[in-house]
C-alpha cells in the first residue's frame, strides 16, 4: 500500500513525465477495472463501480510518457474516489 500512495504522490506532483505502466499500476491498485476498447488498440479504459467517470490512456508501449492532460485527468478520477 506505501509503495502505491508514494507513487500517487510523484504522479501528482509531476504529471508531465508519468509511464504508463505507474500509472496503470497505481489505478489498478485502487479498484480500477481496466479493458482495451479493441484487440490490438492502444487505448486503455479504466473504470470505477463507486464513480461514474471514466479514464482513457492511449499508449503504444508500457514505458511511454503519457500526455499530462490523461494524466491529470486519472488525477482528477482517483481525487474524487477520496472523496467518497
């Protein structure tokens, strides 16, 4: 659990230079359920059964650098699940 949240934490302080693989880590660990919108695409939904947003990440290789504002976004998802 420490591992995650410390993760969380370096995600939410520099979201410009967040892999996907942290990132798909860190939202798996807090419930997320994560489907492929198609076989062989590079999107990746995540999901919630306690929150109605979704979270898309598009990424071409575990170790790609996500654009901030996907990254923000699974920022904004995961604050709104604390609020709960």
């Amino acid at each position: 659990m420490e591992k995650y949240l410390k993760l969380l934490k370096s995600i939410q302080n520099n979201p410009k230079n967040v892999r996907f693989s942290d990132l798909d880590n860190v939202l798996l660990h807090f419930g997320y359920d994560k489907r492929q919108s198609g076989k062989g695409s590079s999107h990746y939904v995540y999901s919630h059964p306690e929150i109605k947003m979704l979270v898309v990440l598009v990424s071409h290789s575990k170790n790609d650098i996500l654009p901030e504002y996907q990254v923000k976004k699974a920022i904004q998802s995961l604050e709104s699940l604390e609020a709960i």
